[in-house]
C-alpha cells in the first residue's frame, strides 16, 4: 500500500526475531504502538466469551485455578496444527476487530501507528496496514535468544519456529527488513534511519 499522511506500519517476524526490540525502539521515537499478541493476551484474562470459548475447546487442563495457563496453551497449540487452527479460529476475528478500530482512532490523531503482530501475514492482516516491516535474525541467534528469554527445550523451539511462515517467505512479503543479528546500537541506527525517511515522506 502507498503510506499515507498517517500511516500504518504492520511490523512482524517470526519468534526471537527482535520485533519486540524494534517496536520500543519505534515506540520512544513517537509511535504509537498496538501490540496484536498483548490484546490476545487480555482477551484470554478476561471473563469473557473468549475465555470460555478457548476453555471448552481445549479443556479444563489448560486452567490453573480460574485463569488460562498459557504456557500450557502454547504447548499444545504449537505441537498440534489442529489445534492451532482451532485457537486461532477463535482469536484471530476478535483480535483483527479490536485492532481495526484501535488503528482508526489513531488515524485521527496523526501520529504514525506501528501494528506489532508475530502472525501479520499468516492471518493475512496487510490489509491493515500500508507497509510491511520483518525483522530476521539468524536461526542461531535466534535459538540462542528463546534458550535464554524463554527458557524453552529445543524440541519447544522447533514447533515454534515450523508454525510460522520461514524468515526467507516474511522477508520476501516486506517492505522493510530490519536485520538483529547486530549490536542493538546498530540496529536502533537503522530504525532511527528509516523513521526519519518514513517521516519525509508523510
């Protein structure tokens, strides 16, 4: 899409991949930032129909006491397509919505908005947005970072990384690629760089 006077950055890249790094980065800059994973977040704390959808589906042993485990969650969702598919059945409409009216509101303030989403393109959002920025980082870096952050098996890594469109498919969909295996000196440089040309550009 052709960025407008206001526009949308969908920012996306597959787990460990810095995206989180740049969207601070972003954020510190002016941006305003909606985090697509934190309102799945709050759609599963919350008491509401979700919650109880996300339940019926997978289980009272996805529960630790009256709250969703998500750890629990993510371990069977990313060994299991099925089961992915049928989470994401259910979230991915209630998330989209929430997110399309947080994005129009914003327009009217001006301001550039950066969409964070790990599953941009896998739920096929770039309708929402006028330009596509990945981050990529290399697998090594990339194991290293969940071993470390998360504290995740390898077997954990894997399912992770294979539910995910490959780096070499997001990197190919994007407009911008934002590459971490640098010094985070380096790569905040290259962030302040490109949001000095998008800015020139509104």
């Amino acid at each position: 899409m052709q960025v407008t006077s206001t526009p949308v950055i969908g920012l996306t890249g597959g787990i460990g991949s810095g995206k989180t790094t740049v969207a601070r980065i972003l954020k510190r800059l002016g941006a305003a930032v909606i985090d697509a994973d934190g309102v799945g977040h709050d759609l599963l704390s919350s008491r509401g129909e979700v919650r109880q959808e996300v339940v019926l589906s997978f289980g009272k042993d996805i529960l630790v006491g009256e709250d969703i485990d998500r750890q629990r969650l993510a371990r069977i969702v990313f060994h299991d397509s099925q089961a992915r598919e049928k989470l994401n059945h259910i979230m991915h409409p209630r998330i989209y919505s929430i997110v399309e009216d947080e994005i129009r509101r914003l327009r009217e303030t001006k301001v550039v908005v950066v969409l964070e989403a790990a599953l941009l393109l896998e739920a096929g959002w770039e309708e929402l947005v006028d330009e596509v920025w990945v981050t990529y980082a290399s697998e090594d870096k990339v194991v290293a970072r969940l071993s470390q952050r998360d504290n995740l098996s390898p077997q954990d890594i894997r399912a992770r990384l294979s539910s995910q469109l490959s780096p070499e498919e997001k990197v190919n969909k994007a407009q911008v690629v934002v590459n971490t295996d640098r010094s985070l000196l380096e790569v905040e440089e290259e962030v302040r760089g490109l949001w000095r040309r998008l800015n020139k550009r509104r």
